[in-house]
C-alpha cells in the first residue's frame, strides 16, 4: 500500500530508523545466551492468574496427574512471553518508555517496539523445578512501509534446551519498531 | 466450531501480566505514557493475546490434550477494559489424533485484533 507521508516527516523518519537499523543489522545472527534460574509453580500459577487463565491442569495435582501430565502442567505460553530472565539494569539505566536490555541487547535505542507475534513449536516437557537455558538470534531486520508511516521489523529466534541439553520449545517472535517523535 | 470465550482484561490484570513476565514497558500500565505513543488507554501486551487464543483451545481441547505447535498475530491493538471474544474452527484432522485449528479474537466492533493457528494432538478415544 502506498503512503502519503509528509516529505520532511518521511526524511525524519527514515533517518531515525535507519541509523538504528544500520545498527542492530550489525547484530544479525549473534547469539545471546541467558539462563531462566529455577521456575517455580507460583510463577506458573502467577502467568496464569495474570492471564485469567483458570485451567485446573495448573492448579490441581490430581486432576493434572490423571490428565496424563507429570506434575502441574505449565501454561504453553509463559516460557517465550517472560521478557527478561535477569535482574534488569538499574532504573536510570531504562529508557522513558520503561525498556530495559531484556531485547537480547539489541542497540534500539530511540526505537518504540511492539510484539506482533510469535510460531511455536512446543517440544518437550517444561514444569516447575526446571531450569532452561535460552538462546536469542536476531534473525532478521529490515525496514517497511505502511498506513501509519515507516517502522522496523525484527524477527528474533529463540530456542530454550533443558538441563540435559534437550530442546523443549523453539519460538520465533516479530517486533514492529517505530522512531520516537 | 470451538466454543468462544470472551475476555475483559482489567488494569490490574495488566499490571500482573507485565510483572509476571518481566516487562517493563509503560504502555502496559502508564495511561500517560500509552497517551503519548499514540493509543487511546494502556495497551494489552502482545503475548496476552497469543493466551487468550490458546486458552480458547485448550477449553475445548480438554486436559488430556497438547497443543505442539501454536502461532499468532496480533492486527489491532486491544486497550483495557475492552471485550474481546475468541473462537476457533478446525481445519484439518489427521489420522495421528492431530488436528489443525484457527483461532481468532475480535473485540465488540468485530474487528479483528489477533488470529492464530495451531496444531493440538488429541487423547485416543481408549485412552
């Protein structure tokens, strides 16, 4: 679809987002590697309240049990929807709109992001008690044009083994990122 | 037809979900800040959406059921207080017990604001 932005505000625009993209282009393909610590059942049980998710495979043992689940289910989503696994940087080391390094470090300051989505494939079991290393691939990046102006799309891959290296989830998650005025 | 569930995610439900999942971003829980990026309220994340689609699944599919691949987008923003509905269709059945689903949330003006896909490997009738 073809675009009527104002000239200057296009020349703005493209500016902004072309030195970010210049910027994390240079970071395709590096990986970044973090460890998620021991999930517990009430961060389980937490991502399910929050997401008025009452599903008793979650909350009630013997119903997960003779479901044919070993332990409490785990919701399919927590795993790829947890932002960050560490402490986080200090607060004066956010940015105004409250982001932090959790983007596998990405250098997309002066860029707004938004998720728009993500493909899953669930692979192996995921329950409280275990613990997961994670790998962030910035897969790819390019810069788009639609109705509401110019924007960044970033596909970023992530892939979560467990203690014995065995891959339990693979995920693909797409940013929109677009210039601060 | 997969039975639809409808959702109304609430401010505070919002703020759980951004703790919970470790996200900072203002939008989710600063109507200023939202204001300021150009939405109307504060902004239901995006991963809240890909739930609230899985969930619809997972009524229907029941307990003994797993979902082994599962996608979605999100097409509009959704704001707090806003209801949305979510149901799905089957679209293909495999011999294996997989069935192949699409999922789809709309808020209360029938627009469109996320769709999904997904396949769920179902329990065997013996079992």
């Amino acid at each position: 679809m073809s675009t009527s932005l104002p000239v200057d505000r296009f020349r703005s625009e493209a500016d902004a987002l072309g030195e970010t993209f210049n910027l994390v282009k240079s970071a395709v393909g590096t990986p970044f590697s973090v460890r998620t610590g021991v999930i517990r059942t009430t961060d389980l049980q937490r991502f399910a309240v929050a997401s008025d998710d009452y599903n008793p495979i979650y909350f009630d043992d013997e119903l997960a049990a003779t479901s044919g689940h070993d332990g409490l289910a785990a919701p399919p989503l927590y795993l790829s929807s947890v932002l960050g696994w560490e402490a986080g940087p200090p607060e004066c080391d956010l940015r105004q709109d409250g982001i932090g390094n959790e983007l596998a470090r990405l250098p997309i300051d002066g860029v707004g992001l938004m998720g728009v989505g993500q493909d899953i494939e669930f692979l192996g079991a995921v329950r409280a008690g275990m613990q997961f290393s994670v790998v962030s691939t910035l897969d790819d990046v390019e810069i788009k044009s639609g109705r509401s102006g110019m924007f960044l799309l970033l596909v970023i891959a992530r892939e979560f083994k467990n203690e014995e290296g065995d891959v339990v989830l693979r995920c693909r998650e797409s940013y929109v990122g677009r210039a601060y005025g | 037809m997969i039975p639809p569930i409808t959702k109304v995610p609430s401010a505070v439900g919002l703020f759980r979900f951004s703790a919970i999942t470790w996200n900072p971003h203002l939008i989710h829980y600063n109507r200023d800040v939202a204001m300021s990026e150009g939405h109307e309220n504060i902004v239901v994340h995006s991963h809240l959406h890909g739930s609230y689609l899985l969930q619809v699944l997972m009524a229907w599919a029941g307990p003994r059921a797993r979902i082994t691949k599962f996608g979605w987008q999100n097409k509009r923003a959704v704001l707090v207080g806003e209801q949305v509905t979510c149901s799905g269709t089957v679209v293909d059945i495999s011999d294996a017990g997989t069935v192949e689903c699409k999922v789809e949330e709309h808020n209360q003006a029938g627009e469109l604001c996320a769709n999904g896909w997904a396949t769920v490997l179902l329990p065997r009738r013996s079992s």
